[in-house]
C-alpha cells in the first residue's frame, strides 16, 4: 500500500512542479513585456521566484518519492 502512496505523491508532486513551472515562464514572460506597466512587471517577477522555488520544492519531493520507489 506505500507503493501506491509513494506513487501518487510522485505523480502530484511532478504536476505540481510542471504547473509552477508554467506559471513561472509565464511570469518571465510578463516580467520583460515592455507594454505592460511596471507595477505588473515587478509583480510578474516577484511571482517568478515564488513559482521557481515551489518548483524546485516540488521536483526534489518527486525525486524523493521517485527513490522510495525503487527500494
């Protein structure tokens, strides 16, 4: 049964750091569009780094239950 514990939580963990991931080029994107006002493009930034670090959170509890697997 912690199989597939460990194997859903893999799967939510790698959807979760692909959304932010998304998110965050979606993010640099606004953050260099020079038609969008500054306040957008300082927020789209701010949000940015938010979204890399959930993303890198994400990706290293996938690994950690992707590793969990193969014992």
């Amino acid at each position: 049964m912690d199989t597939v514990k460990q194997a859903a939580n893999y799967v939510s963990d790698k959807v979760q750091g692909t959304a932010s991931e998304a998110s965050k080029e979606t993010n640099k994107s606004v953050a260099k569009d020079s038609d969008a006002g500054i306040g957008t493009r300082i927020s789209a930034a701010t949000d940015a780094l938010g979204d890399k670090a959930d993303e890198s959170k994400y990706d290293a509890k996938a690994e950690a239950n992707k590793q969990q697997l193969k014992h």
